[in-house]
C-alpha cells in the first residue's frame, strides 16, 4: 500500500537502517542512540511527540523506537498519526507492565513492545528481529515465486502479498502478527508453546518475553475473531478455525 519507495529490486544488505528514537528522557534517548548508532543503524532522536509525528514523516525510518509516555501527544496518538500517512515498523516503550497499554499500543498499529526498565541488549535483539520480518515482508512481496495462498477455514493467508482475508474481509496485520499467524495457521490443530512462538516470530530465546506473545495472540483474536485461536493454558497456542 505504501508505494512511496520504491523497495523493488535489490537495495543490499549494506545500505544502514534508519532508527528513529522518540524519547522524552534525555538519558534514555542518548543511551538508545549511542547503542544502535554503534549497531551500524543511522539513528535520529525526536523528543516530543510532534517531534516524533514530523521526524517519521521526513526521514521515512526504517524502524521506530518510541516511548508511550511523552510531552505533547503521546506515543499511541504518534502511532496513530504515522501509520495514517505511512506504514512505520514501531518497537514501542512502556513504563508499566500494563497490558492494557500494550495492547492499545499494539491496536494503534505498533509492531512490538518492551516494558521499561530494558537492557539495551535486548532493545537491540528485539530491533534487529524487527527489522528482518520488515525485510522478509518486503521480499516476499516482490518475489515472482509466489506460495500458495494458506486457506484453512474461512481464513485465507496470502504469504506472497501478505495479505489476510477472512470470510471474504481483509484484516489489515503488522509484520508481526502476520508471522504469527502464518506459523500458527501453517500447522493448524497443532499446540506451539509460547517459547518456540518466542524464538521463531522474535528470534528471541529468552523465555522472560513469552507475555509478549500473549499480548499479540490478543491483538490477533482482536482483529481476526476470538474464535481462531486456542489458548492451552501454561503451554501455548493452536490454530483451530471452527470450519476447519
Ligand atoms: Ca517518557
């Protein structure tokens, strides 16, 4: 949908992402910026949330580092405002363990979430992880070998354009809630715990992170239905379309 760049072709893998960092806290913010910038990312700080609306619009970052809690608007209405006008891959900041933020956050369009306090380690993990599914999405949309479209039930999963329709309606995903679902939907009726979820969706082997899938099977019940996927409690999840 956004044609605005043209992502045809092969750009390689050398040229620098650009990270752009929404960050009230100045420690914070340089802290962040000093890390990514020496990850080899291009990195841009906006403090406020205006800031942060006009940065993303004018630099078109690859990726979004940004904090909920914000002078000026804050970062769910950031979100709002940046994925309006141009589709943003958004790591987005929470102070407090609340889901209840997460999962606004989330709604509102943003990819992934980590509560603070963080180790940068991990900021860096979940960027990269990040980055490879927007890299992944983007390749899968230019490539001429198309997989079959995934049709189970009512629900049909485009894997060549990244496109989600159920009973006919599509249902608009981030990167991260589509691999979600394609690794769920692509062994349907079959239970994957929360850790392998974990570390095949975020390339993320710590197992402190299994709330994050959590959250996202949430946000995915949100937008496909409550009826798809299958909670077994203390394990993990299953797709199990009620047609199917
Ligand atoms: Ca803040």
């Amino acid at each position: 949908m956004s044609a605005s760049t043209p992502a045809a072709g092969a750009p390689g893998p050398s040229a620098p992402s650009t990270v752009l960092v929404v960050e009230d806290e100045p420690t914070i913010a340089t802290a962040i910026a000093q890390r990514l910038s020496a990850e080899g990312w291009r990195v841009e700080v906006a403090r406020d949330g205006l800031a942060g609306v006009d940065a993303a619009l004018r630099l078109k970052p690859d990726a979004m580092v940004l904090d909920v809690m914000l002078p000026g608007i804050d970062g769910l209405e950031v979100t709002r405002r940046v994925q309006a006008e141009q589709p943003t891959p958004i790591l987005m900041l929470t102070a407090r363990d609340d889901e209840t933020d997460m999962l606004i956050g989330l709604g509102v369009g943003a990819d992934d979430y980590m509560t603070k306090p963080f180790s940068m380690r991990e900021l860096v993990a979940r960027l990269k992880a990040l980055l490879r599914r927007v890299d992944r999405a983007a390749q899968a949309a230019t490539s001429p070998e198309a997989e079959a479209p995934l049709a189970i039930g009512e629900v049909v999963i485009d894997r060549a354009q990244r496109r989600v329709h159920r009973a006919g309606t599509e249902v608009h995903l981030t990167p991260t809630e589509f691999e979600l679902l394609v690794m769920l939907a692509g062994q349907p009726k079959t239970v994957l715990t929360r850790e392998r979820l974990l570390a095949e969706v975020w390339d993320w082997a710590d197992a402190s992170g299994t709330r994050t899938v959590d959250s996202h099977i949430k946000a995915l019940r949100r937008k496909l239905g409550p009826d798809l996927i299958r909670t077994v409690h203390g394990v993990g999840y299953a797709f199990e379309p009620p047609s199917a």
